[in-house]
C-alpha cells in the first residue's frame, strides 16, 4: 500500500472496516465514518464520498479532537 497521508482515496486504504456514527440518520445523508488503521491511526470519511479523500489523525490527535467536541470547543460563535 502507498503511504498513508491527508486527502488520499478512501479506496486505497483496503481492508479497513468502516464505521459509521450511531448518530447517523437511518437514510443516509451527512455521515461520519471512521477506520482504524493498522498503524494506530485513525481515518475519517464523508460516507457519501466513500471513495473519496480522508483525513488521517494520530489517536493523541483524535483524542483531542473528541475532547474539544465534548467540551463544546467547536460551537459557532454568536
């Protein structure tokens, strides 16, 4: 497999399991999915684009990432 980087083809990770958020709705729409890799990393993908680019994070930056969304970091201002 090529290197794993920021914006590659979905496609070009195979054999990763995909997962989609339980806070999906049951018709598609505006879904999250995520893998994760072998290598410890963690890919995210618009579900609607399975093919297309991913965002690769290491787990210290997914887990800011998911701390930062639990404390309401990312809410518009206003």
């Amino acid at each position: 497999m090529s290197s794993i980087r920021n914006g590659m083809d979905a496609s070009a990770l195979a054999g990763v399991t995909w997962i989609k958020s339980r806070h999906s709705g049951p018709t598609g729409g505006n879904c999250v999915e995520v893998a994760f890799l072998a290598g410890g990393g963690i890919a995210m993908r618009n579900s609607r684009y399975p093919g297309g680019p991913v965002l690769i994070f290491t787990r210290a930056e997914w887990d800011a990432f998911l701390g930062g969304a639990r404390e309401g970091e990312f809410q518009p201002a206003g």
